[in-house]
C-alpha cells in the first residue's frame, strides 16, 4: 500500500496514517498562511508543515479549503519542470 497523494499541477498533500492520527503534510507548508493555525506538526522545517488529526476531533473546514486553495494557487504560480 503506498501513501495517498493529492496534487495539482504539484504536490498538495500527502496523507499517512498512524495509530493515534491522520497527518497531511503540505509539500511547500512552510510558504502558507494558516491564520486558523491548523498546521500542528512538522513545524520546524524549511518546506513542509503537517496537520495531525485525532480520532473525534474536528478541523475547520472553511480553513482547510483555504489552505487547499493557497496551494493549488502556489502550485500554478510556479514554472513547470520539464523532463527531457
């Protein structure tokens, strides 16, 4: 089983699952606003920035679409790398 990717013109996010939580780390987290401060883990790197969410627990989805949408709007900012 591999790990779930969502992407759009780049990596969004990734989803892992643990015992305890759900993490989704944002590939360029670092780079995002979060006024809601969803972001909960993962908070000392340069690039990345993790939700870690607990059985039961809630997160604010007007938030959380707003961080999806910063995303895909980061994502399409950026020139395309090619292969050759």
């Amino acid at each position: 089983m591999g790990t779930p990717v969502w992407e759009s013109e780049g990596i969004i996010t990734t989803g892992e699952t643990y015992k305890q939580v759900v993490k989704l780390t944002f590939a360029k987290g670092a780079s995002r606003k979060d006024p809601a401060k969803l972001f909960n883990s993962s908070l000392d790197g340069n690039a990345r920035r993790a939700i870690d969410i607990h059985e039961g627990e809630e997160i604010d989805e007007s938030a959380f679409k707003a961080l999806i949408r910063q995303a895909v709007a980061l994502n399409k900012s950026k020139p395309s790398k090619t292969t050759k």
